[in-house]
C-alpha cells in the first residue's frame, strides 16, 4: 500500500511515498531555514507563503522520484496539527484538492504522532543483525545519509529494533518537549509535556544568546564540540513529575554570559554550548529513564528535531537499560515520510477524514 505524505506544518515543505508503513520509495524536503534565519527565527507570514510557492513543484518531485503514478497512490496523509495555522492550511487544501481530482481518501495525521511513526521508517533487519537506524555505537560513521534513509549500514547492540509495545516515547521539537505512554498502534497517554520552553525551543533561544545563529540546536552543537561542560548551569528536576521545565537554564545561561563577559571568547562560547547541551540532555535522559522504569515499557522511542543531536541519542542509549529507537537524523526532523508512515496506521485501521479536515494548531497527542 502507497501513502503519499504531506508535511507544512512549519518551515519545511515536505512530500513523500511511503510504501506499507515504511518503505520510502521518495522523501522531498524544501527547507525554508536560510530565509528565516535572517530573521533569527520563523516568520509565520513568510513561512505560510512560501510553502504556496513549493508545494506544488515538491509533491510532483515526490511522485516523480518515487516513479508512480496517481493511480498507484492509496490515500493521502497530511498534517493537519499542531503548528503554524497559515502553513498547516496549505498542506491540508493541497491534500484536499489531490483527493477530490483523483478520488483518493485524506487522512489527517497528527504532527507529534507523526514524529513517533519516524521509529517505523525502514526498520527491517536485512537478517544480519544490522538495520538502517536506531543510535550508532560511538565509533561508528554518521548516519547522516540521502534522504531515502538509505544510508550505511551500522551494527547495533539490540539483535531486532522492531517496535515492542508498551513503549515509551520522548518526543523532542522546536514546540514539544512530551513525553508519551505508547500501548499500541494509536494509543497514547500523555505522562509529562513543558511547562515552559520546549528543548528545541530552549536549544534555539540559547544559540541567540550565544550569538550563533539559527536554527539553534545544530548550532550549539557544532559549538559544543570544541568546549567543555565546566560552566555552573542548573537543572530542573521537578521532582515527582514527568513534566520538563527549560526556561530557568535559559535565563541562567544569559546571566551568565552578562556576567562572565562570554561572548567576548570563542573558547568560552564553546564552554558555554556544551555547558548549555549537557544541561538539556541530562535532564532528558534522567526523567525519560525513569519513566521507562516507572512504566515498565519495552523500549524508548526518541524522535522530533532534537533526537537529530548525537549527544543526547549517545546519552540516552548508553544510560538506558532498555532498547533505545532512534531515527536516523534526517528523519527526525521535519519530513513527509514520517507523516505517510503514520498515515498508513491510521488507513489499516479504517480511519479516514473528508473533505471537512481542519487545521487545529493546538493540536495535543494523548
Ligand atoms: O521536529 P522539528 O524539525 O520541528 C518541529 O516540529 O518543531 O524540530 C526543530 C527543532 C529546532 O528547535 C532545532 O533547533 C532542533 O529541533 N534541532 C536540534 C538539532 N537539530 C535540530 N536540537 C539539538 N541538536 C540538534 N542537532
Ligand atoms: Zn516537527
């Protein structure tokens, strides 16, 4: 069964052919982060124009790469929540106009749940004991790869790295910071969710305070590199609570490059990355392993933006007793195939929208 995804919910127009759930036969991302970026962050009117302008050339490129043709495609997945209203509005009228020219079901599909099926993407094993994602053991290349997620083949430390239910999801994005008991195919029940900053949000801020430019976690994370965690900075535990907090390390990071004279040394800015990145990830790999104990659940399931920085996938996997799922980083941030993968769950299960589908923009999962 072929799914063809739709993806605007934010600043990336994204179409892609997904065959049963998980096969990516084609995987289109135009990314609007260079015209952004020259505002330091998303520009909501510019962001839903510009997905006018691509929509159109990125879903013929998704059809032509996957090299089918309408009558191949069985229904129509797009995000239709949470995110920006003008963009998600053009993703679903472009779902919407497909499906009534070529007679084909829309499924809306929920963005947070979207990233979770991410995990579902190419997860077959070829039989020997190496499959195309999950975390790479520290020596291994980079699964940076094409966008098909056809990238090398890395041995990982579990023998299969199919989905086991319950599971534990950590979803981590420039909105959400949630942490979500998952039982089964569409059954969620939220645990803990921001109360304030979400990481990406948090990652993306501090990169502004840092003088390092936008988008914020790839950023503080190149800079991170060639500093050390040495610099005092808090963690807010919230105690007796899955709910994450990641404004108090925010503005500590801004008193202390006040009051430190921070930017005023590369070395230091370097110090004060990889200070920054410790402090978010330790707090994410506690809280999610203790849920995972608390829950008693099979496996860990990373995904959204922030599960594309290496530290925190290398953290996580190394500290958990339990099987940690990670896509590879291209899919986990913003992308179609995460969005058809999804969609193909919802369809097997009867689920379907019609011509009715609304944007919710507040849109929650469990
Ligand atoms: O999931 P995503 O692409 O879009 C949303 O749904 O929000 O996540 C974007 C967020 C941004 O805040 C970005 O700074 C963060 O993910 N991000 C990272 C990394 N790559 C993207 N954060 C930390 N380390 C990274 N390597
Ligand atoms: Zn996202």
């Amino acid at each position: 069964m072929k799914i063809l995804g739709i993806e605007t919910s934010c600043d990336e127009t994204a179409a892609s052919v997904v065959v049963n759930g998980s096969d990516i036969i084609s995987n289109i991302v135009a990314s609007q982060i260079d015209i952004h970026s020259r505002y330091g962050g998303i520009v909501p009117e510019i962001a839903s124009r510009q997905h006018l302008l691509t929509i159109v050339p990125v879903v013929n490129r998704a059809m032509s790469e996957a090299r089918v043709s309408w009558q191949d495609i069985d229904g129509i997945a797009v995000t239709f929540g949470p995110g920006l209203a003008g963009s998600l509005l053009v993703g679903v009228n472009m779902a919407k106009a497909i499906a009534l020219a070529k007679q084909l079901p829309i499924i809306g599909v929920n963005h947070l749940e979207a990233h979770i099926y991410a995990n579902w993407l190419a997860s077959s094993s070829n039989g020997d004991g190496k499959v195309r994602k999950g975390v790479p053991p520290s020596t291994s290349p980079n699964l940076l790869s094409d966008k098909k997620g056809e990238g090398p083949l890395v041995t990982i430390p579990y023998l299969s790295m199919d989905v086991r239910f319950p599971c534990l999801c950590l979803i981590v994005s420039g909105g959400h910071s949630d942490l979500v008991l998952m039982r089964g195919h569409g059954q969620f029940e939220k645990l803990g969710r921001t109360r304030d900053d979400a990481a990406g949000e948090a990652f993306d801020k501090a990169a502004r305070i840092l003088n390092l430019g936008y988008p914020g976690g790839p950023a503080i994370e190149r800079a991170a590199i060639s500093g050390t965690s040495c610099l005092s900075l808090p963690r807010a535990w919230l105690k007796d609570s899955h709910d994450f907090s990641f404004s108090g390390l925010k503005t500590a990071l801004w008193h202390l490059v006040q009051k430190e004279r921070i930017l005023t040394n590369a070395s230091l800015v370097a110090d004060a990355a990889a200070s920054f990145q410790s402090a978010v990830v330790d707090v994410l790999v506690a809280k999610t392993i203790e849920a995972a104990k608390e829950f008693e659940v099979r496996q860990i399931l990373l995904s959204g933006g922030v599960a594309a920085n290496k530290s925190l996938t290398e953290r996580l996997s190394n500290s958990s007793p339990l099987p940690v799922l990670v896509p590879p980083p291209h899919l986990c941030t913003d992308n179609a195939a995460m969005v058809a993968a999804c969609g193909y769950y919802h369809f097997r299960n009867g689920q379907v929208d019609g011509y009715d589908l609304d944007v919710v923009p507040s849109l929650s999962l469990g």
